[in-house]
C-alpha cells in the first residue's frame, strides 16, 4: 500500500465515525447546548471507529479531543526511519469535523520507546532519535494542536525528596537535560503551542503522593530557574475512589504554580472505584464527590479552563482493562456510563465549566 492509500484506508474508517456529525457550522444547536467549555476526553481510533457512539458522546459533550496512544512512540515509529501519522491525522480530522481542539500526548515518556529505540547503544545516537522524534512531530503538528504534555510523569512514586526523578532511558544516556532538551526542542518546532509537564498521584491526601507533588512542585521551578519554556501543568488525576483528595495541599500547590504564570490543566481525569463496596449508585456518588474536591481545589485560585477524562463512557477506560473489583462488576470511572448515560460526573465537569 501506497502512503497516500494507507491515509485514505484509515480516513475511510475515520469517515464513518464522524457520518453521524456533519462539519462543524452544521453543528446542530441541541448537541452545542451540551458541550462544555473546556471539557475533553481521550480515544484511541479503534474505539471511535468500532463504536459510531463514541464519537458521537465526544462531539455532544466536549471541546476536546486528545488521542490515547496516536502520537506515542510506538504508534508513530515502527521503525528508525518511519514517521506514521496517519492514525492521528484521523482523530484530527475527527476533531476538525467535529470543532473540536486536540492535545497532543506525550513526547518524551520513560515508558513506550519502541525496541528500535532501546537498541541504540552510543548516547550520541540516541539524542539524535530523541531530538529527530520530539523535532519532527512537533514541526508536523504545529499550528494543529493547542497544546503537548511534552514530558510525561518525571517523578518516581515514593520519591526520596523533592529533587528525586524517575530513573529513564532517556536519563541514562542523556542525564537530567532529557526534561530541558525535550521542552526547547518542542518549542523551536512549534513557537505558539502550549508545553505541558504532566504527573499522576499528586491529587489524593497520602504521604507518597504530598512527597510526589512537592519533588514535581521543585522540578517545575527549576525548569523555570532555567528559563525552560514550560507553559502548563499537568495534573492527571487517576484518582483512587477510597483516597480523599488533599484539598487544601492541592488548591495551595495550584495558587502557587498559577502564581509563576503557569496554567493547570487537568489530563486523564478518572476514578478507580475497585475499593469501593456498595451499589453502583453509591459508588457514583463517592466518585463524583472526589471530581468535585478535586475541581474545587483547582477552581479556588483561577478557572478550570481544561479538563480532559481519559475515556467519556466506562465502556471505553483503560481501568476495566487494569483492574478488576472484587465483585466482578465493572469499574465505573467516568462520566458516562456503559451505555453512554451521564451520572453524577458529568454534573460536577458541568458545574466547573461553562457551556459552551
Ligand atoms: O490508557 C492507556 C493504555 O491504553 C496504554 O496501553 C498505556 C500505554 O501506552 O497508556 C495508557 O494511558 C496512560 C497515559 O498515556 C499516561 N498516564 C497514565 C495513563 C493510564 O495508564
């Protein structure tokens, strides 16, 4: 297969996904009266391609989109020498059909480097895959996104202090300047974007994650001490269904980094309930209790411009994949439930962001 045949097989498959919503002037106003501003969600293209009711919640509730795995490594790069963007060009396509904006995740991640990449042995050879990568994907989507977790969870879990870092290939060969170099590098291919750093297990009242936030909360300062053009950051917000969130460690940690002109943006909002006992209505109600902790924290010093749920519907989250409660009920971890019904999430996203 040809490139060019290769983009129109996978758009063919993208077109019917976006079938059910037409461009967006043509946007009915029922479905804009229940997007909110701000509000995004996660999908892989198989997803939206298998289930037309995927794409159909997306484009009812939100304003964003940001692709599970299309522009991670091992998606974009089978090989050295290989760019493949055709995947993500679909979910673009969708979000352009559709008025939505795209996030761009990730560029520089400890996790996700394709073989081909952990063969090269010299430091040299892998500065320049690393550069050539964050480079050339950046130029391709520039002026197309409207922002990148340009590097994803830095900090160990359970660091030792605050200047603790997670131990990563990238570190290996290049030191601590993988953080700098990937922002700079981002930066140079696409001036205008916004660049995000981007942490899970800072949110929640626990002693492993207050030590994670304050070696994440050091790290953000000395990018800046550096003068490393890092613009947003990024609280995932995997958030644990029986752990409180540290309101008031939180809404402090978020003043702070406002205060140095930075902007929060929260990432991969879910909520594991696998510790929860009780109905799934009860269940429901605790983890929309923890969404609303959380935004109510971040809201306490500025709005709650974004925010993006890593999946919409439970039918569609990594978490079921990952975890299994020990009734054997499914997780229940989003806004829309199996069969794309909102519950008591999608009040709280609403209550936190405008209509649109
Ligand atoms: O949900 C994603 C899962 O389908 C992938 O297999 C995995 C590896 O690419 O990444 C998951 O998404 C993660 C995200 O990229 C970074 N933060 C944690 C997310 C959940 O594990």
């Amino acid at each position: 297969m040809t490139k060019l045949d290769r983009r129109e097989f996978i758009l063919g498959g993208a077109a019917t996904l976006a079938a059910g919503a037409s461009a967006s002037a043509a946007l009915p106003a029922s479905k804009l009266a229940r997007r909110h501003q701000g509000y995004g969600a996660a999908a892989t293209l198989w997803d939206l391609q298998s289930d037309p009711r995927l794409g159909e919640a997306i484009s009812t509730y939100c304003t964003q989109v940001v692709p599970v795995l299309e522009l991670k490594w091992p998606m974009l790069r089978p090989d050295a020498h290989t760019f493949a963007f055709e995947r993500a060009d679909a979910i673009l396509d969708f979000a352009q059909q559709n008025d939505l904006t795209m996030r761009g995740h990730t560029l520089a991640w400890y996790h996700d480097i394709p073989d081909w990449t952990k063969r090269i042995k010299d430091s040299k050879g892998v500065e320049r895959a690393y550069v050539d990568h964050i480079s050339t994907v950046a130029s391709y989507y520039k002026d197309k996104l409207t922002s990148w977790d340009v590097v994803n969870e830095p900090i160990p879990d359970n660091p030792r202090d605050v200047k603790d870092r997670r131990d990563t290939f990238w570190t290996q060969h290049l030191g601590d300047r993988w953080i700098p170099l990937a922002f700079r590098t981002a930066a140079a291919a696409d001036p205008y974007v916004k660049l995000a750093i981007n942490e899970y297990d800072i949110e929640s009242a626990k002693d492993s994650f207050i030590a994670k936030r304050a070696a994440y909360r050091n790290l953000i300062m000395e990018l800046l001490d550096q003068g490393v053009p890092l613009h947003a950051v990024g609280l995932q917000s995997h958030l644990h269904a029986e752990l409180e969130i540290d309101t008031h460690g939180l809404a402090e940690f978020v003043t702070e980094i406002r205060s140095w002109g930075l902007e929060v943006f929260v990432t991969e909002l879910d909520v594991d309930d696998q510790k929860l006992t009780g109905s799934p209505l009860e269940r429901d109600a605790i983890v929309a209790k923890r969404v609303d902790d959380l935004l109510t924290a971040i809201a306490s010093s500025g709005p709650v411009r974004s925010v993006l749920t890593w999946g919409i519907s439970d039918r569609y989250s990594w978490i079921n994949g990952y975890v299994k409660r020990p009734d054997k009920q499914p997780n229940r971890p989003l806004p829309l439930d199996g069969e794309f019904k909102p519950k008591p999430f999608m009040d709280v996203i609403s209550k936190f962001t405008k209509d649109v």
